[in-house]
C-alpha cells in the first residue's frame, strides 16, 4: 500500500507509521510525496506520545518508487488527489483526505495549540488505519464523498466565491433576493442583534433561529454544530454573558479562520470574550462528554452522510438535564431524483435532508426525550421566489405544478437529555 501526499512530510509519514504499527500482518506501508519536503518534527512529536517513533522514516518522491507495483493508493491530502499518477498494476486510487496540520498551526496562538491540531488528525487517520483493509474494498465510499464535497462547497462559501444563499456569485449579490440581513430576519432573528454582529458573520446560511428556540439563560455552556463563520456563536454569546461559554465546530477549515478572525471585533463590541472555534466533523465532536448544557445548530445536520452518528454524538457531549434546539431543513415526501442530483442542493442543505419521521426517530434513538419538531414554511416559501441559480436548477426539475415547499419544510427541534 502507498500512501501519497504532497510533501510527505506529515499525514503520509503518519499514515505509513500506523499501518506499519497496526497492520504489518496484513500489508506493507509505504509513502511518499508528489513534491517531498522532509519530515515534519511536531509530527515526529506527537507520534512518539503514543509510542510510535518515525524519526528514521524518509521523506520519500515518486522517482524513488520507480518499478514498484502496489496493489493500493491512498491519497491522504487534495493536493496529491489531484496530481496522483497511475501506478502500474495498482487498484483505483482511493481518496481520504485529511486536513493539513501546518497549515491549522499557523494560526496556532501557542505551540501547544498547535500540536492539538497535529494530535487530532493523528489520531483520525489511526481511526482509518483501523478500518484497513475492509475500508479498501467498499466501492462506494460514499460517506467520504459526500463531506468533501460539502467541505470543498463551504469552502467557496466562506472565500465569498461559492455556491451558497448569500455568496457572491448567488443571490444576495443583486437585487435578484434578499440580504443576509433580511433573510435573517424573516425567519426570527432580532435586527438589535444582527445590528451587533461581526462583519462577515451572517452569510446568509440559515434556515430557522435555533439561539431563541433555545432560551439561553446566562452563565450556559453552549455548542454550535456548523458554526461556519460565526454567525449563531456570537448572537449566543451575549446572552450567555460573561459566566457562559460558546463553543464552535466547523469541518472547513476556511470557515473556522473566517469566524477567528472575527473573534477580535466581537470582544471590542461586546466586552466579552466567552467564545472559541473548533476544527472538527460533527459526527465525532471535538468536545468532551457532557460539556454543554444546550447544543444549536443551524441549517447543518441534514448535510451529513451519517445523522444518527450526529444524534448520537451531540447526546454524548450534552450534561444530564441538557437540551438540543435544532433548526434544519426536512422532507414531508421524497424528493425527485433530479434534485438529489444537483450538487449544490446538498450544499444548500436541500439534497441531504431526510423525513420529518426519519429524524424523530434518530432523535429518539439517540436517547433524547421531551421531542419537539416544529415545521414552518416561511424560509422555503422565501427561497422559491428567489431568482439564485441554485432554486432555478431545483425548480427545473420539479414536477409540473409543484413547488419546493411541497417536499422540503424549516423543521425546529427540541429535545431533552433524561
């Protein structure tokens, strides 16, 4: 097996170093880089804290692989994705793209902040050397597909070159929608608070007000599933006051920079300084067991390939007596295949979303209690007047007579940990 990144200095190195540690009765590890750059030393670093010594590895190019034969690639970065070479004699290359800690510890305030970047995706691709070698032979991977193509769509969103309600390219650039602003208003946000907000914050990628379903009393641990840049986050953060803490969790590393560097302009508004953003997959959140005494989140859940997984995740991190105060988008009928289709639908939370049935259940399955779900129309009812190219591919293929909202409704819900 080779593992292959762009400079080998880092997630090949570890990747090659698990397997060799883990799975040498089953296969032989290599790696190696498309343009090598030497071994990475907080690499080295935290490697050893688990017992695992690459110090003696080398940083490896393609010419040194020259004649060899593998029977799998792994391209473990987007970079080597993209430029992979065809192997002789090598099965379809598989992509598992993890992020790039040198490029997370550069805007590392401290050098322990830093290493907790190279200690996460250490111990994601130990978590996928595990699963080595079924992981090989499952010709879909649709899971994997499916985050990144939304991580690579909300990228573009947060660079403001994207698809994405209120990107450049989409509505809220002309007079063709609303704005951020009165999207947000329209389905409950307050204009005091929006007035308040950091510039870039709202980006127009929300589809109810989880912050008011929830009634965030001061001095509550809160956690924003999908913060992307930041928006729900600080509108949580005044009301939690200076005795609160809010926590955000992105998987786009474009988005989580974007809702840091928005960090300072909040504390000078506010005179607070009671938020945080996180790097990481809402599936396995980066925040540990029974932290938060209420979860939002906006417009997110219905993105991921696994929402039970989310469900189940979110009641882990929840205290005893703690609460959920969702707001997403859901089906009250199956889609048309066309819109399942679009790629930008499931960026736009539209191809992604499951029944309304389908996530009581989830709800219920995960151990929460208390269920509430609330179906409101007036998001969807705004979209379909909108003249953005992503609702006019939708509205394409619908089926003559219908409209969006006879599928997909801005469903609310709350539930309780026991």
């Amino acid at each position: 097996m080779l593992f292959l990144c762009t400079g080998n200095s880092c997630r090949s190195q570890i990747a090659e170093a698990w397997t060799r540690q883990l799975r040498s009765d089953v296969m032989e590890a290599f790696s190696a880089g498309t343009h090598p750059a030497g071994l990475d030393p907080r690499a080295v670093r935290v490697m050893a804290e688990v017992g695992v010594n690459i110090s003696g590895q080398a940083s490896t190019g393609l010419e040194d692989l020259e004649g060899m034969a593998f029977d799998h690639v792994v391209t473990v970065c987007a970079g080597a994705h993209e430029t992979c070479p065809r192997f002789p004699g090598a099965a379809p290359t598989l992509h598992r793209g993890f992020d790039d800690p040198p490029h997370l510890a550069r805007g590392a305030a401290t050098e322990e902040e830093a290493l907790g970047h190279y200690r996460r995706v250490r111990d994601e691709i130990r978590a996928f050397v595990e699963t080595l070698p079924g992981a090989l032979q499952d010709p879909d991977r649709q899971d994997q597909a499916v985050r990144d193509t939304v991580r690579a769509g909300y990228a573009r969103i947060a660079e403001n070159e994207g698809y994405g309600c209120c990107s450049k390219k989409s509505c809220c650039a002309s007079d063709a929608g609303p704005t951020a602003g009165s999207l947000a208003e329209v389905i409950g946000y307050d204009a005091e608070d929006l007035a308040t907000l950091p510039e870039g914050a709202n980006m127009g990628l929300s589809c109810g007000n989880p912050v008011a379903l929830a009634s965030l009393r001061p001095g509550e641990v809160v956690v924003d599933l999908g913060s992307g840049g930041g928006f729900d986050v600080f509108v949580a953060g005044r009301r939690v006051g200076p005795a609160g803490r809010v926590i955000g969790v992105d998987m786009t590393p474009e988005m989580v920079s974007k809702a840091r560097s928005n960090i300072a302009a909040y504390r000078k508004a506010s005179g607070l300084d009671n938020v945080e953003f996180r790097l990481g997959e809402i599936e396995h959140l980066p925040v540990e067991d029974g932290t938060a005494d209420v979860i939002i989140s906006n417009c997110v859940i219905n993105l991921s390939p696994d929402k039970a997984q989310v469900w189940r995740d979110l009641t882990r991190i929840l205290k005893p007596g703690g609460r959920v105060a969702v707001s997403d988008l859901a089906l009250v009928q199956p889609l048309p295949p066309g819109v399942v289709e679009i790629v930008e639908a499931l960026v736009g939370c539209v191809a992604g979303a499951v029944l309304v049935e389908e996530t009581e259940r989830m709800v219920k399955a995960a151990g929460l209690g208390d269920i509430r779900l609330e179906k409101k129309a007036d998001y969807v009812n705004a979209m379909s007047t909108w003249k953005d190219p992503l609702w006019s591919k939708i509205k394409d293929v619908l089926p003559p007579g219908s409209t969006l909202g006879d599928y997909v409704v801005s469903l609310s819900v709350s539930a309780v940990k026991p």
